[in-house]
C-alpha cells in the first residue's frame, strides 16, 4: 500500500509558557498554551538524503518503535513556521517535532489521536525521545504540542501532572520576537552552577519563582486579571534576579525594554520561557492597550509574533487537505 492511504499529514503545533518557568523545575505549577504554528511530518516511501532527521526525531522514532511496531516509511518535516528565517522563535519546535513523530507512527499504525488513551502514549513517546535530547526540560512544551489548549503542569515524583484548563474570559496576550534566538541548555547550565556554588541564595530564587508561580497558576484559573498582571510583573523580577544570581542573561535588555513599554500601557510582560532572548509575552486587560504596546515595540524594531491562542494538538489531516497555520 502508498503510504497515503496508510495515513495522512501530521501536525504538531508550538508552544509558549505564560508562566512558570525554572519554577517547574522544582515542582511549582506553570501554564503553557499550544499557538497554531505547526511543526508537519509528512510520510515518503524514499529516504531523505539531503535532509537529516532532527536528534529529537531520531531518538522519538526510535522509542516509538517499541511501542508502535517498526516502521516502513520515512518522516520528513516542516518546521518552518517555527522558525524567523534560520533562527528558532523560541516556541518549542524540537517538543512539536517529537510531538509529531510519536503521533504520524501512532496514524500509520491505524491508531485514532482522538482517542485519550491513543494521545496519552503519543505523549509517553514524544516525552521519551525529547528527553533523549533535551534531558533538563520539565516537558511542558511537550505536553502542549500533544494534548494543545491551555494547560497546568507540574512535576510530582519525576512524572508530568498535566491538567487541561481554561483560560480567562477577556485578557489579551501578545507575544513579542526580540529577534535572538536562545538555547535553554545554556541557561539553565549557570543556574545549576548556581546550586552547587551557592545553595542558599539558589534556594532563595527558586523559593520566589515557586510562590509567583503559584499566585499566577491561581489567579488565571480564577479569571482574576488584574493578579495575573500583578504576578507577571512580580515573576519577570524574579526571573531578573535569578539570571543575576547565576550571571546568566535571563532579562535582556531588549526583554526589560519590552517590560517597560508593557508597564506604561497598563500591563506586564516578562520571558516566554527560559529567557536569554526568543520571545517576551505580554498580558492587558484590554486590546487598545495592547494595540498601543505593540506599536511601540514595533518602532523599537521588535516583532509581534502572531499566533492563535489554545490550538489542537497533534492532530492527523487528510492526505490532501490544508494543513492548519
């Protein structure tokens, strides 16, 4: 049989994380919501020679081997929108990838991604191989490439609590490029020297990134807008004092430009994820004010990244059908 009457395309989408990072590291809750920019894995009958697996592909496919069976074809994938140009957006394509590979196995098998027990072990696969590669992670991103929407998770015991949740009514976030990209792995290295080299004050950090955490993770769920301002603004410190602590570039200065420009419209904004640059996210209570604030950071330079908020997660699309943005 043609591989596409096997299965059809195979999207995963990205990811940004509201709040919580560092802090999920040590057990604290963070929110992470899928964005509809998708990472595709498209089946063919002949390898791609000019084209290599990415790591995490690689060590995806091979994990879901064992859950899935061997496979007979050959993935390749689309990860363009991404990615500005050669530089990663900061949105989590190496998680959308493995997200994707666990679930085009799990098609091409026969199985239904809408069926939960199905999506729960396209996860377990997709966790595995990221974690190959990506060993540090706390897996959220993962999570919201498989499962999509909104989500809290937190780490208990070495497992990935995920619990779907919905977002606040009337808020508008906005995701800002700042136009460098950032590796994670080279964030966290510092902080983890950090622990061995100062204990107490690291102690100290993660203690005030764990309480925001959870301030933020509850006034989210509770709809309480002018908190989760309050709690963005007060995590983004946090985070700034950490990279100061660790001599680790966590608040750039193109980030804390981007806080204060949210600050003096009424908002609060801090790194959408590890920091170090990639992506700043912005919370308003209202869409003029966010209107204005990214004009501002417009005449700065700076990109308003686009996206759709809470998108599905990996999902299968008819051979010949569109394939989401």
């Amino acid at each position: 049989r043609g591989v596409a009457m096997i299965a059809g395309t195979v999207s995963a989408p990205g990811k940004a994380f509201l709040c919580g990072e560092y802090a999920v590291l040590s057990g604290a809750p963070a929110i992470v919501a899928a964005v509809n920019r998708r990472v595709v894995a498209r089946w063919t009958g002949l390898p791609g020679e000019s084209e290599p697996l990415p790591r995490e592909a690689l060590a995806t496919i091979a994990d879901a081997g064992d859950d899935f069976g061997e496979l007979p074809f050959h993935l390749s994938f689309d990860t363009r929108r991404l990615y500005q140009g050669p530089n990663k957006l900061g949105l989590g394509s190496s998680a959308a990838v493995a997200a994707a590979s666990a679930g085009a196995i799990a098609v091409l098998r026969g199985l239904d991604l809408g069926a939960r027990e199905v999506r729960d072990r396209v996860f377990a696969a997709a966790l595995r191989g990221h974690s190959a590669v990506a060993s540090q992670g706390s897996g959220g991103d993962v999570a919201a490439a498989t499962y999509g929407g909104y989500l809290s998770v937190r780490r208990r015991s070495g497992e990935l609590l995920v619990k779907p949740i919905a977002p606040p009514s009337s808020f508008v976030y906005t995701l800002i490029w700042t136009g460098e990209s950032a590796r994670t792995s080279d964030l966290l290295a510092p902080v983890n020297r950090l622990k061995t080299r100062a204990p107490g004050i690291h102690d100290r950090c993660m203690s005030a990134l764990s309480q925001c955490a959870t301030e933020f993770s509850r006034a989210f769920c509770s709809d309480d807008g002018h908190a989760i301002i309050g709690t963005a603004r007060e995590y983004n410190a946090c985070m700034s004092a950490l990279g100061v602590a660790a001599q680790a570039p966590i608040v750039t200065a193109k980030l804390r430009r981007v806080t204060q420009w949210a600050e003096w419209h009424g908002g609060a904004a801090k790194p959408c994820g590890a920091g170090g640059g990639d992506l700043a996210v912005a919370f308003f209570l209202d869409r003029s004010a966010a209107d204005d604030f990214t004009a501002v950071c417009e005449n700065d330079g700076l990109a308003h990244l686009k996206v759709d908020w809470g998108a599905e997660g990996v999902v299968t699309h008819a051979a010949a059908s569109r394939v989401p943005a």
